[in-house]
C-alpha cells in the first residue's frame, strides 16, 4: 500500500484513474496517499463493501457481528477518501458487470469491473454522482441486506 503513494509523486502524466482492489486492505491503501497532493488521481475506486472468501457465511444474518462490523469498515473507507479531498461517489454494483471466466487450467473465477468515472452506474442514480458522504453512509443498511440477501458486492468509485 505504501507503493500506491510513492508511485503518484513518481509519475510525470496525472493519473486519471486508480481501481483500489487489495481484498480487505484498500483502506490500509488509502491511509498510504497524502490528503491534498496533487498526484491523487481524478477517479478512484475500490472495494466498498464486497463478499470475499467465505464473508457471505459469516453475514448470513443481516444484523450480525459481523455485518456491523463491515459497516462501520465501509465508515471508516468513506471517511478516508472525504479526508483525501474527494467529494462525489457513485455505488457501483459488480456482479451485473462479471463475468464466470473458465480458463483451461486455472482456477475458475469472476472477472471485470465494469465502466468508470463519468461513466460508472451507480445503483440507485445511474450516472449521476452522490454529492459528499453522508448519502453513501445512509445507504449502507441497503448495501449490507443486497450482499446477505443476494451475494452481490460493490465497488465505490470516487472523484474530486
């Protein structure tokens, strides 16, 4: 995660877009960037409230410890990226953009993300941006009962 900071100040192009997918270490990431530089990239996303390995088991119970637990890690996510200076999110669901990918040989997996920046789709504004982070934050109870319910998972995206 330290690279992901040493790797902005290192570039001689802005980055425009940086997709955060470290399975359960994005925020460990993000704590790594300054607030403020001007090597953030424009577009930025990650991982916001995703299944993983076995996590759906664990949220069988949509008030579960460990439900809680996720939301207030989606909390502390949001929070980081508002402190980095991003102001507009968009929640962007991921199942409707993957893909079973079956490769000869290697383990099956899911595979794609789907559009990003202007034209990520957010699931309840389409292509339009949530403005600062408390309308992300009152949304979290929807997003906790779609990955109990529905095994789905999202990724939020970010901009200045």
């Amino acid at each position: 995660s330290q690279a992901a900071a040493a790797s902005f100040s290192k570039q001689k192009a802005p980055v425009h877009y940086f997709k955060v997918d470290l399975d359960g270490v994005d925020l460990e990431c993000l704590e790594s960037l300054e607030p403020g530089s001007s090597g953030l990239p424009r577009y930025l996303s990650v991982e916001f409230f995703t299944g993983g390995e076995g996590v759906h088991d664990q949220l069988s119970d949509f008030e579960s410890e460990a439900a809680e637990q996720k939301k207030i890690n989606a909390i502390h996510l949001v929070r980081r990226l508002e402190a980095l200076g991003y102001t507009r999110f968009k929640i962007v669901r991921q199942h409707i953009y993957n893909i079973f990918n079956r490769v000869p040989g290697a383990e099956d997996h899911w595979a794609g993300s789907g559009p990003f920046g202007e034209e990520a789709v957010d699931f309840r504004f389409g292509k339009n941006w949530r403005i600062g982070v408390e309308p992300v934050i009152q949304e979290l109870e929807v997003i906790i009962f779609d990955v109990v319910q529905h095994r789905e998972w999202y990724d939020l995206h970010a901009s200045f």
